[in-house]
C-alpha cells in the first residue's frame, strides 16, 4: 500500500498498474481505448505540465485508463495549446490522479515481479475504508481471460471524415477523389488511426467489433481493417476471429494493430500469451525482420503473440520483433493480403517512423 496526495476525480477504481515511459502525450494515454482496466504509472516525472485541450482526446465516451500515478504535483499548464489543467480534466473524465508516489520504485516492483492488480483511491478528507480497498483490489480478476472490447467498442456504423492533425489547422478534411474504401472493426480504436488512413488515401468506414461477415462484406471493402483495443486478444477472438477467417478465406486484404494484430494471428493458427510486464512507451526499437531496419515505434499491449521456437504456423511469417526482448511485433500471412504490427504505426503519441505501413496497406488496394 502506498499514500499520495490524491488530485481528478474523487472516488476508488480498480485494475491492472502498468508503466508507461513516454515523456509525452498523456492525454492521448489516458483517452487510448486499449487502456481500459488499467492504472497508468508514468516514468517520465513531470506529468500535467502542458495541459490539456479537445484535439488530443483519442477516444470520446468510451472507457479508457481508470486512473494514473505520477512522482510531482502536477503544475499550472504552460503551453500555447492548453485549454484546461490535468487535474480539472482528469475530474470531468472521471479519472483519478495520484501524486507524490516513487514510481521509479514501482516501476522496477512492476518489472520484478509482474503488473499487479490495484485499487487507487481519493477523498479529500482523507477517509479510507482500507480493508474494503484491499478486498476489491484482490477480487479483480484480472485482464487474462477478459474480453473488453465491447465495452469500448462504437454501437453502430460510422462514416469517417477527419484527416490528420496539422499545426495552426487542426484535424483537416480529405483531399476528394476516387480512393478505396477500408472498412474498420473497432475493438477500441484510437481516433488518430482512422485519420492515417484517411491520410494515406483511404475512405473509411467504422463499425462494431461484433459486426458479422455477412454485414461487413455487404459495404464491399476493398480491404478490411482491425483496431487495437483492451483486454485479452483469446476472448474477444471468440466472435472475431471466425470474422477475420472468413475474410482471409476470401482473400480480403486484412491490416491489424495491437489486439487486432493478435486476432489476425490467431485465424491464422497461432497463440496469443500473457506478458509479465506488457510494453508501453514511445520509445520501443524494433526491428524489420527483412531488411534489418530498426523503427523506433509506440507501443501499448500486455499480450503478445507466441513466437517461441516452432509456436508460429507455417503460413505465418514474422516480419517484426522486439529488440528489447525478441517477442513478436509484427507477422504476414503467406498466400494473401494481410498482415499486421504489435505496435502503433499512428503515433499518437510517439514517433512517425512507422507510418508507411498505412501507405502500404492502402496502396496494396489498387
């Protein structure tokens, strides 16, 4: 157990702790859908400092991090963008923040032995009911085995507009044209993906994560696309991944991020693991298996697909791994159009070295 002063929303949630060592971009953090059920620690010291405002929310109305942990009180804004203080935020969000924590210590407690499950707590009175804390953070059951992806997945189709975000003009719309329509499955998308497509020349249309074959291939994709999104990739493949077979068997071209990454893989014969710590950052290397290319990319995912020796079928080519610890970050499927990344290619927040995989998938369309 470990006091802070507690700043946000008032109140107590419960979930999985994990890090994050991004030095930017908290708030795309917070409102990223994949991050629902858990409580963010940030390493990077100074968080809150810059703000907030409307154009960084990646999600609206859906659940994302219940919470964050941070080492400094959160200082006034000082940045020419800022609407709004991360505290005021954090309260309309209803989200609750925790100052004043070593998190460098809990960080390396998260590494050693493993994302643990947690209630973060806060009463401007100070009043606790500690042992009912307790009780609700040792009854969490955890993320393995939870499908989440309906939870923050959109209730019904959508048309998508907004291309990527430009200084001084906000999100813009796309240039007209004949351009190939992508249809994306939600599992818990962040906002920014949707716009690199748009960006790298696509029509997209958004619809939920349960959406049936028969429904998806009635809009007439030129390709199909699956979203990252929260919980464990095996139980929201219940319904999806016989969704995402029926495409390959059709020779739909199929781009997956993250948990849709994982889906794909597991059409496709392979297995998904739990992580001990999971990976979450903007800083992570990884390598292009077929050049020897090193992109640094964005990452969020506590589940990752099996590359152990002989774990991968034949028919799935890894093309990515970490050069932090060689899991896997990135497969094609031999024989069709499909493949898809661990990481996020949409930097938001993070780099952009990775973006070329939206051209690629797009182009791929003819």
């Amino acid at each position: 157990m470990a006091w802070g002063r507690g700043f946000g929303a008032v109140g107590n949630a419960v979930g999985e702790v994990c890090f994050n060592t991004a030095m930017t971009g908290y708030q795309e953090v917070m409102t990223d859908p994949s991050y629902a059920g858990q409580i963010v620690t940030f390493t990077f010291p100074h968080i809150g400092n810059v703000g907030t405002n409307a154009e960084d929310m990646e999600s609206h109305g859906v659940p994302g991090a219940v919470g964050c942990i941070v080492r400094e009180d959160v200082t006034e804004p000082a940045n020419f963008r800022a609407e709004g203080t991360f505290q005021r935020w954090l309260e309309v969000q209803g989200k609750i923040g925790l100052a004043g924590i070593d998190t460098r210590a809990l960080t390396r407690r998260i590494r050693l032995s493993g994302a643990p499950n947690a209630v973060i707590a806060h009463d401007p009175k100070g009043q606790f009911d500690i042992p009912a804390l307790l009780e609700r953070a040792r009854s969490f059951p955890g993320l393995k085995g939870l499908d989440l992806a309906r939870k923050v997945s959109r209730e019904g189709r959508e048309e998508w507009e907004g291309s990527i975000w430009h200084l001084g003009e906000g999100y813009t719309l796309p240039e007209p044209g004949n351009r190939p329509h992508v249809v994306a499955m939600d599992f818990g998308a962040k906002d920014n993906i949707f716009r690199s497509l748009v960006e790298a020349g696509a029509d997209v249309t958004i619809v939920p994560a349960e959406t049936s074959l028969e429904t998806i291939l009635d809009l007439k994709p030129a390709g199909v696309f699956l979203s990252n999104g929260p919980g464990d990739p095996a139980a929201t493949g219940e319904y999806a991944v016989p969704v995402i077979r029926g495409l390959l068997e059709r020779d739909v071209p199929v781009f997956g991020i993250c948990l849709g990454h994982q889906m794909l893989a597991l059409a496709a014969g392979a297995k998904t693991i739990k992580m001990h710590q999971g990976h979450r950052g903007a800083n992570h290397p990884v390598k292009r298996l077929e050049d020897g290319v090193v992109e640094i990319t964005s990452m969020n995912h506590g589940f990752a697909v099996d590359n152990t020796p002989g774990a991968l079928p034949e028919n799935v080519i890894e093309t990515h791994v970490s050069l932090f610890d060689g899991s896997n970050c990135g497969i094609a499927i031999a024989g069709k159009k499909a493949f898809g990344v661990q990481y996020h290619p949409e930097a938001s927040p993070g780099p952009q070295d990775s973006f070329y995989l939206f051209e690629k998938f797009v182009q791929s369309l003819g």
